[in-house]
C-alpha cells in the first residue's frame, strides 16, 4: 500500500513458482512505495501481462532458462530501458 501520496513504484516478476513466491514477499515487504503489479512463471506469460500495464521495475530470474535471449526479446516487445 502507498502511504507516501506519491504513485508507487510498479513491479513484476517473471520467475519460476518458488522464486516467483519469494521476489513477491520480498517486494510487498520492502518499501511502503513499491507495489506488486503482477507476476507470470514464464517470459511469454509476463510479456503478455506486460503488455497490458505497465511497469516501471521488471524482476527477471536469468537462471529460469531465459538467459540473453530474453533480454533481446524484451527490448524488441517492452519499451523499457534494461539495467
């Protein structure tokens, strides 16, 4: 919840069930500004989401299968800048 009056930080995660589970208690825990937007288990799922809102951080597990390959299809689908 924002507590802050200001918009809250947007996330979404894209990892495997029990990561996933785990990067969603750390976010929802972390900051009263940070907000889980949504999280999918897999690349396709979380573009799909992705493209219907829009967040400003995306938690991607690169250890999921994804690795560099996903990074080239979210600059291709997301307009996102990837640190």
């Amino acid at each position: 919840m924002n507590t802050t009056g200001t918009r809250a930080i947007q996330v979404f995660v894209v990892a495997p069930a029990m990561i996933c589970w785990g990067l969603e208690q750390m976010v929802q825990g972390a900051h009263p500004r940070m907000q889980l937007l949504g999280a999918a288990p897999t690349l396709a799922q979380g573009l799909a989401a992705l493209s219907r809102s829009r967040a400003d951080v995306l938690l991607l597990d690169l250890d999921g299968g994804y690795g560099l390959e996903a990074i080239a299809e979210l600059k291709a689908q997301l307009d996102a800048r990837l640190l």
